[in-house]
C-alpha cells in the first residue's frame, strides 16, 4: 500500500472550494444521493458484490466468500442487488436448474467507485473507524443468550 503525500496548503485550498461546490446539490439530486450511499453501504452489500468480483457465481460460493450471512439474508440481497441492477442473475435449464449471479456493469463500476473509500481506511491510523465495531460488539455481548440455568433462575 501506498501511502499519499499529506496535501499541501495550496492542495487544501483547492479541496476546500471543490467541497464548497459539492455542498451546493439541490434537494432531489441529495436525496438520490443519500440513498445511493445508503444501498452502497447497507450490510453484507459490498462484501456480496465483492464476491463476485473475485469470481463467485453460485449461491453456495456466495455464501462461502461472505462469512456470517445467513442463506435467508444473503438469498435476499442477491435479489435486491439484482433488483438494482448491480448483480446479473442467470438460469440455465439444466438438471437440476443452474443458477448463476455475476457483477454488472454497474455493480464493477460501484466497486471501482468504492476502492478510494477503501484506500481512505487503509491510511488513517491502526483501529480508527473501529466504534461502529466496538459498539455493535458491546450489543451483542449485551443480547447473549443466557445458559438454560441462568434462565429456569429467573
């Protein structure tokens, strides 16, 4: 990994009035924003298309590519991915019938866009952005299920 130059005053400048120009969307193309980010970064998403780029094409590559989704979930987002277009769903008649799912054109394109938030994480120090995952670790420790003697004592 290659780290980038720590911008200079002049660079900052720059980023600053481009930032200023980005801030200046009007209200329709916001919200179509707001919900591209938030279909890019919903869970198991990236990691499904990521899968796929990497050369899954049956379910069960799928689900052995994205540990900890459920066949439930990830049968769905596979539906959702297809739904917006991002993923290709193919069926051939064969016996038993072949299904097979491959990244778009615009599901390659999403990950290509993607690469530079992944390139951000990789610079910033060791363990920052780490809350989300500490918090939701602290949630599942909370929510544990609680042994079969614990619960006849309550």
């Amino acid at each position: 990994m290659v780290s980038k130059p720590v911008p200079q005053v002049a660079d900052l400048d720059e980023h600053r009035a481009r930032l200023h120009e980005l801030g200046h969307i009007d209200e329709a193309a916001c919200r179509r924003f707001q919900g591209t980010v938030e279909f890019a970064g919903r869970k198991w998403n990236a990691a499904i298309l990521l899968a796929g780029v990497r050369g899954a094409r049956r379910f069960s590559e799928y689900r052995g590519a994205v540990t900890g989704i459920s066949d439930r979930l990830l049968a769905a987002r596979l539906r959702e991915l297809e739904d917006e277009g991002v993923i290709e769903r193919h069926v051939r008649a064969t016996t038993p019938v072949t299904i097979t799912y491959t990244p778009s054109a615009a599901g390659l394109q999403l990950i290509e866009l993607l690469q530079p938030l992944v390139e951000w994480q990789q610079q910033r120090e060791p363990g920052a952005g780490r809350t989300h995952e500490r918090a939701t670790s602290r949630r599942r420790e909370r929510r544990a299920p609680r042994s079969a003697r614990e619960v006849t004592r309550s």
